[in-house]
C-alpha cells in the first residue's frame, strides 16, 4: 500500500491558506496536508519539537514555503532546511507574491527545488497549486527517508575467463 502523501504548508497569509487548502484536497489520494502559519512553526513541525504529524509519520513529501514569513522568513527556513542533514534532501517550494529576481535567485542559491510566483487570479492560482501537489506528491520521486542505509551494489570483475 502506498503512503498517503504528507506537505507542509507554511503561508501566514489564512486566506490563501484556505484557498491552497481546497485546491490540494483535489489531488487523488488526497494529501495529508499540514498548515503553519509562520517560519518558527514550520521548523518545529520539521524537527518534531512539539507532537505533530511528523513526529509520528515522518517528513512530508514536499514543504511549500512562503517568502514572506513572520517570526523566521521564508529564506531562513529554507537554509536552515538546506543546512540541516536529516532534512537537506527535503524538497522545498518556494511561493513569492513578488516578480523580484534577485528575491528569486536568493531562493534558489539556498537551495530550493522550485520558485513559483503566486498568480494573482483565482483560477490561475488554483491550477498551479494543483500542479505542484500532482508533481510533488505523485510524479517526482521523494528521497529516501533518513537513515536509509542502500543495499551495496555487488561489484564483479569481468574477466577475459569469464566471458
């Protein structure tokens, strides 16, 4: 059976909170969807400081991360993600209200996976919400959990004799 898919949401902003709420609970299976409305919460749900989803099931598939964050900033969170080792493989989506590239470049040299503008129509928001979930949740392939240790691949010497 496969795992029901787990992301963080992390968006101060509840209204659109709500509206990518709704447009994740769209996605077949739906996602386990956990909200944070700030950059501490986010890092404390990631590390299991307070009992949460994570604690219990592990990492999410995906963090879909506000810029603009109270308490710690978006940018923060990612680096500290990016810097973390149990949790650096971590894909995480960076979500700007702001056209600005030099905003977009710091997210991507902190190491975020994906930059996505928020579009201002309701429509057009809902289809990219729903686009990251589908790529997030059901195509891209999530690492390993930590701690996963590979099986050693066996080496073997091919020989003129063994030919």
């Amino acid at each position: 059976m496969t795992p029901v898919p787990h992301i963080l949401l992390a968006e101060n902003d509840t209204c659109l909170a709500r509206l990518l709420l709704h447009a994740l609970k769209e996605l077949h299976p739906v996602p386990k969807v956990v909200h944070v409305p700030d950059g501490e919460e986010a890092l404390d749900h990631l590390h299991a400081r307070k009992k949460s989803f994570t604690a219990s099931r592990g990492l999410p598939s995906v963090v879909i991360l506000d810029l603009k964050m109270p308490k710690i900033g978006g940018l923060e969170v990612l680096r500290q993600i990016k810097g973390n080792a149990r949790l650096r493989l971590l894909p995480v989506v960076m979500l700007t209200s702001s056209q600005n590239e030099h905003e977009v470049l710091a997210c991507y040299e902190s190491g975020a996976n994906a930059c996505v503008v928020k579009p201002i129509g309701f429509q057009q928001l809902m289809a990219v919400v729903r686009q990251l979930g589908i790529f997030w949740t059901q195509v891209n392939r999530s690492p390993p959990p930590p701690g996963y240790a590979p099986l050693r691949p066996v080496r073997r010497e091919i020989t003129k004799a063994s030919l």
